[in-house]
C-alpha cells in the first residue's frame, strides 16, 4: 500500500482530470514515482495493486478502498488495463465486492458495479513480464461511458448472478458464467470466510467473492479508440 505523502488535490473539472492524464502518457513507472516520492518495487509478486495506487496518487483520487468511484467529485473510476507486447489487455478487470447478503439492498442501480462502471478513465500500461516495472510506460487515457446496449448487457450480467446468489447458489457460480462480468474469488487465502445466502435461505460461510470484467471487454474499449 502507497502511503499518500504528496499535497496532489483532486481534480475539479473532467478537463482537469484529462489534462493530468494527458501529462503522463508516456512516461514509466519510474517517472511517475519520482513525482510523488515513493520507491518502485522490483516486482509486483508482494505489491500486486502498485500500479493503480501510483496512477490515483498522481492523479488525485481519493476513494481509496470506499465503494465508490476513485475520482468521487466527478463520479469518475480509474481502471488500468496491464497490455502485452501486442497492446492486448493480458488479465481480467476488478470491479468490486460481490454483495453475498441483505441483496435487497443490491439493485442494478444500487449496485457499486453500476456506479464504477457508468464513467471510467482506462489507463493502458505495458505490463509484458520482459519489461522491468519501472521501465513500463503509461499509455494514452480514455475516458468512457458504456453505450446503451453495453449498459443493457452489464446490468443481465449482473441481475443474472444476483438472482443465483438470492437463491442460495452462490457455491454454483463459475468464471465462465457473464457474456462481460464474471465473478471469481477474492481473498488472501481459504480461511478468509464470509456470510452468505445458502439453500432455504440459510446464511453459510463462503469466499468472498468479486466482480471482475473479462479482457475481451477491455480489449473492446481499446479497439473502439484505438482501431486494434
């Protein structure tokens, strides 16, 4: 975890936020990390989440660990998206916890999976593992909403895993479930149970479990901007 030691206010305006992004497109790892006095880590084998807390510490979110979107001023999440050699996004997309009790407080447009995801800056980033962390370089930010249709196809997605979660078969869901979300596992380790909806509406102890967008769906983003 970054400890925030800069004076770095969030953005005020969406142009502000887009000015900042454009700042750093193409400078590395490194350079970044020089702007806010904090050291690259060799690797990411023990700071899997660095690259996103550089990218929100230099350019001003404050959500930190909130349910809410990382530039909460603007309603704005910041996502990045690791690329390899080819530009081709390499790993699937955290969005958020998935909700395993009280589901009546979950609706599509009470969800945190339709607050992050209705204004998104992606942030590409080389991520190739040939490529030391310090030396991968930022690409060129694009701020997006989902069109119509793709709002349409996430909100199924998601009222589709909701109502198996609400019947009590959380345990059946695999990642191969969701045309765009998918839900897996997220914890540290096996141990790390919690509460959830079982069969007959018994509460069980689980995984907690996240809400993740698979990498044709970033890779779709990319090549709606990118033309690749």
């Amino acid at each position: 975890m970054i400890n925030n030691r800069t004076n770095i206010q969030p953005p005020r305006s969406i142009d502000e936020l887009m000015q900042r992004v454009s700042g750093i497109a193409g400078l590395t790892i490194s350079d970044l990390a020089h702007l806010v006095a904090v050291e690259v880590p060799d690797d990411l084998k023990r700071d899997k989440g660095f690259v996103g807390q550089l990218l929100e510490l230099v350019l001003g979110s404050t959500a930190g660990n909130k349910a809410t979107p990382d530039f909460e001023l603007l309603a704005v999440e910041l996502k990045t998206v690791p690329l390899d050699h080819n530009n081709k996004p390499m790993e699937s997309t955290y969005v958020s916890v998935v909700p395993l009790k009280e589901l009546h407080k979950h609706s599509w447009q009470q969800s945190a999976v339709y607050a992050k995801l209705k204004h998104v800056l992606w942030m590409p980033i080389q991520a190739a593992a040939d490529i030391p962390l310090a030396q991968r370089k930022v690409g060129t930010g694009i701020l997006w909403n989902p069109t119509n249709e793709l709002a349409a196809e996430l909100k199924q997605d998601y009222e589709e895993f909701m109502e198996i979660i609400a019947l009590g078969d959380v345990e059946s869901i695999t990642a191969h479930q969701g045309k765009w979300l998918q839900i897996r596992p997220k914890a540290a380790n096996n141990s790390a149970l919690t509460n959830a909806v079982g069969p007959e509406g018994k509460m069980i102890k689980t995984l907690p479990r996240g809400f993740y967008l698979r990498p044709s769906f970033s890779r779709k983003i990319l090549a709606e901007y990118f033309g690749n």
